[in-house]
C-alpha cells in the first residue's frame, strides 16, 4: 500500500513538501501506530533484540538518523512506528531558514536523496520547550532520544564552541545523548571543524555544557563525521575521541562525492564507504566506544554487514522514505529473529 502511494503521490511531489508532509503525519499519527502494535499489524521490539550502550537500554538497534524531525515534532510517533531509538535535529542557538529553495530532491535511480536544506530549524529554545512537554509524559519518557546540535550558518568558526555550548546547556536535560555534527556539507566551513585542532574546544565546550547542565547524570556525547574524511583524518577523529574520553562516534553523514549537483546524497552508494569507516574506527578506537553506523542501509543484509564491521547501533533515514513507515520495524525484528 506504502508502495503504490509513494510511487503514484509522493514521489510526483516537491520533496521538501513530502518530507514536511511526512513529519506532520506521523507526529500526528503516534495514536495509530501504537494501536496497530497493539492489534499485532506492526511488529513490536523484540526484547531480545536490546542494546545496552552508552549506559543505556536501547529496545532495538536500529534508530532514526538526524535530518528527518529537525524539531522534535514527530518523536513520539517514530518511536511507536518501531524506531529502537530517535535522533531529533540537526538544531541550531537560533532558529534559522536554511537555504534557498530548491534544496531537496529525489535520486530515484540510486533509490537515494539529495539535500542541501543548511540546517532549517526553529532553534535551541523552541526544542526545548518541545522535549520538555514530551519528557512530561511516561511514553515520552521512555524513548530513547538523541539530539544533534549544529552552529548557526552565521556564526564563525572561532565562535563555534559557543554555539553548541548553547545548545547543548539547553537541550542536555531532555536528552539521553548529544551528538556535536560537524560534517554536514551544507553549512558553508562546516566540515572544516572536523579538524582535530578545530573540534577539541568544541568537543570540550559541549561536554562542559552538558555537565553543567544536567548535575545528576552525565549525558553521553559523540561525534557525527563525514564518509569525505580521508583515512588518515578518520583516524585523527578517532584519537581525540579516545584522548577527550567520548562516548562515540556516528559514522557517517552525506557524501558530496558524487555529479549530482549541488548538496549531499545519501542511500545506497554509501554503503560500501560506511562499511570501511566503521571497521576503521572499531580497529582505532579497540571494542568499548559506541559507534553508530549510518548512510545506505536499505536491507537486512546492509545492516548485518554494518554490524559486522563493528557497529554497536544503526541509524536509517533514505530507505525509511522509499521503503515506508513499516520496514523500520520490520527490520529491527528481522534483526533479532535470526542469529
């Protein structure tokens, strides 16, 4: 059914608009997927399937990349389509509009996306108050949430620690992790920060946020790398990790490797690239750090080998479009019913 109305509607529409249309949806439609659970028509985690990591019980091992619900509209309704978990943002201080439209399409022939959206969200403050009214009540309190924080398209690099210091003094409380993005392609310098010069005051910055934030436990902080990142710079990321004692690394973001046009791809040509980051950094970083694999995962046979090359968790957002609101929980309990 998901089928046919994406290919006959969907698809013959403006992709921001679907996107847009898609977060409303499912944020209003919570009620519905959890009845349907409840009914058996969707598949419901498999407690055997818990991950413990970063100090925390995920249900399931495949969660919700960042981009989707830049703003913490749609958490509880992704969490009930069967998400183990749920990565809200990338936010900003300040709210902000992003760029100029057109800056989203569809590349059907990779079964992939394209964007070039420059971090569009209401701002740290507007995010907060949405978390708290989420955190508020006990479904809400029992999802497993992340958010990603970003700088603000107009603030400097020498001023970036700032930023997410910002963010994350606000959104810490309401957050079981904090990961600092600096490896979208769509902010102009941004990936510049993934110099290990550049991002140990950020990295430092935020940790201190948070722990002044939050006093009775301590929020967990990773960071969100690019699959552009030559192996030797991987590597860099990988060391500071471990010397700033993080609790991860999420590998990785949108490629710009490619003759599409303008912005980052994502969907399946990521894949084999995503495969070799991981095993990088499992090898660098030894067997304890959370790394969260994401970029081209559409099958259980993509997230098994993602798995295998030593990621502790998995993140999906491209195939969730083409693929429909239930093959997250399909494949999360695919992912538990055979060894």
């Amino acid at each position: 059914m998901y089928a046919a109305f994406y290919r006959h509607v969907l698809s013959r529409t403006d992709a921001e608009w679907a996107h847009r249309f898609g977060v409303t949806a499912i944020g209003r439609g919570a009620w519905a997927f959890r009845t349907m659970r409840a009914l058996g028509l969707v598949a419901a985690p498999d407690p055997r399937g818990s991950v413990e990591a970063l100090g925390l019980t995920f249900p399931a091992p495949v969660g919700l990349a960042a981009g989707m619900d830049k703003d913490a509209e749609a958490v509880a309704g992704l969490a009930a389509a069967g998400f183990g978990f749920v990565e809200v943002g990338t936010v900003t201080p300040k709210g902000q509009p992003g760029n100029e439209k057109p800056r989203s399409w569809r590349e059907k022939d990779l079964a992939g996306l394209r964007n070039r959206m420059g971090f569009n969200n209401a701002g740290a403050d507007a995010m907060a108050e949405r978390l708290a009214s989420l955190r508020a009540t006990r479904a809400g309190r029992r999802i497993v949430l992340g958010v990603n924080l970003g700088k603000n398209k107009v603030t400097p690099a020498e001023g970036a620690p700032d930023d997410y210091a910002y963010s994350a003094r606000l959104l810490a409380p309401y957050a079981d992790y904090l990961v600092v993005n600096v490896s979208s392609p769509n902010t102009p310098g941004l990936r510049d920060l993934q110099s290990v010069d550049t991002l140990r005051p950020i990295l430092a910055a935020t940790r201190a946020a948070a722990d002044e934030a939050v006093a009775d436990r301590r929020v967990p902080l990773l960071v969100k790398i690019a699959p552009d990142l030559a192996d030797e710079d991987v590597d860099a990321v990988a060391d500071l990790a471990l010397e700033l004692d993080l609790d991860g690394i999420v590998a990785s973001n949108t490629t710009i490797a490619h003759d599409r046009g303008p912005g980052g791809l994502s969907g399946p040509v990521l894949l084999p690239r995503l495969r070799e980051v991981v095993a990088r950094l499992r090898d660098r970083v030894g067997p304890d750090m959370c790394l969260i694999g994401v970029g081209g995962i559409s099958s259980e046979e993509d997230a098994r080998a993602v798995l295998d090359a030593g990621a502790t968790l998995l993140q999906v957002y491209t195939a969730f479009v083409y693929q429909g609101p239930w093959w997250v929980a399909r494949l999360n309990r695919a992912l538990t019913s055979r060894p």
